[in-house]
C-alpha cells in the first residue's frame, strides 16, 4: 500500500532472415553496430571510434560521406544509414 506507479509495454522485437541490403561485409557491419551502440549516450563518433580502435577523424570523414551531421546519436539512423556509414568506414579503414 499504496500500489505503484508503474507504466509497462511490450515490445516486440523482428528477426530478419538477412543482412541489409548493400552490405558488403557483414561481419564489418555488426562490428560497426555492436561499436556504435557499446556506449550510452555517445555521439556515433565517439563510440564507433572508441569501439573499433580507429581514428576519430576517419569517423568523421564517413560521416560527412554519409551526409551525417558530426552530432549524431546511433539511435537516430535508420537501418539504410548505418550500411551507408558501414561501408564508408569500411573504404577508408
């Protein structure tokens, strides 16, 4: 007494059965995801940089080639921008 306040929801999660289209190397791109996603709260440069031992300035760089601003957050891409700068990287690395 007195109940909690609690909200709940449900969540549903989709397997899909392949990768993106456009990605050319998949283990290079759940790496670049896995990296991207390693650090709460981080700019996409940060944590990709951070989780896959690169230079900033090549993040950057495939950022900018994705028409990405510098400020972005991992979880404002779409599946379609993450092969993007994926692959970018992966051209520069």
């Amino acid at each position: 007494m007195p109940a909690p306040n609690v909200d709940s929801c449900v969540i549903r999660l989709d397997i899909k059965e392949k990768t993106p289209e456009g990605v050319t190397d998949e283990a290079f791109f759940f790496k670049t995801v896995r990296a991207a996603f390693s650090q709460r709260r981080k700019t996409l440069v940060n944590s990709a940089a951070s989780g896959l031992s690169v230079d900033k300035g090549l993040v950057s760089r495939a950022l900018e080639d994705s028409g990405l601003p510098l400020t972005v957050r991992p979880e404002q891409l779409t599946m379609e921008q993450f092969v993007l700068f994926s692959e970018n990287l992966k051209s520069l690395i």
